[in-house]
C-alpha cells in the first residue's frame, strides 16, 4: 500500500490522526488505570434495564482489554481506509477519520462508565 502523494502533508489529517492516537493512548492508559484501582478481579460488563428489574452481568478484566485492542484496531483501520480514499475523495477521507475520532470518543465513555 502506497501513501498519496499529499496525505502527510495534509494539516487537517495530521490534526486528525494526532486526535485519534491520542485517544488511543488516552483511552487504553485510562482503562489500565480505572481497572489497576478496582475493586477484586470481577467488573461490570453488561446492564440491562427490563422493565424495572435491573440484571448486572460480570466479567473479568480480559473483557476490557478488548476494550483497549479495539481502539487500536480502530485507529489502524481507520488510518489505512482514509489513506486509501484519499486519492479520489478528500472529503470522504476527511469524514472517515472524523468518525473513528467519534467512535473512539464513544468507547473511552462506554469503557469508563462500565468501570465506575
């Protein structure tokens, strides 16, 4: 896979992927530490309101691990789809990198709230 010839050179995909690592980093060092200071080895993984009777269900700290591989896996993703498009549709490449911030920024607030 080649790089286009302007990618890099891009200031608002620089400033999109420099937001996307960054909450890449931020996001796995958060849940590393959220997880570091719990409480014993079990953590909420899943609530489910029905119809007024709450189920918890519990999981290890494996199941947030994957919490932190997907925000890895998704700042890649993202990455090689924008730089793919990028050759033909600026915008569409644009619009990629702006969803994985989203997405990302989604998961870190999913991550957290399981966690407290």
């Amino acid at each position: 896979m080649s790089i286009p010839k302007n990618y890099l050179h891009d200031r608002i995909v620089l400033l999109l992927l420099s937001i996307n690592s960054f909450l890449s980093l931020f996001g796995s060092v958060l849940i590393l530490w959220q997880m570091s200071r719990g409480k014993g080895n079990t953590f909420l993984v899943t609530f489910r309101d029905l119809g007024g009777i709450p189920q918890y269900k519990y999981g290890r700290g494996v199941d947030f691990l994957t919490f932190i591989l997907f925000l890895f896996f998704l700042f890649g993703l993202h990455t090689v789809l924008s730089m793919k498009v990028y050759g033909h549709h600026r915008n569409y490449s644009l619009t990629i990198l702006g969803l994985g911030t989203l997405l990302s920024v989604l998961t870190i607030i999913v991550s957290t709230s399981l966690l407290f």
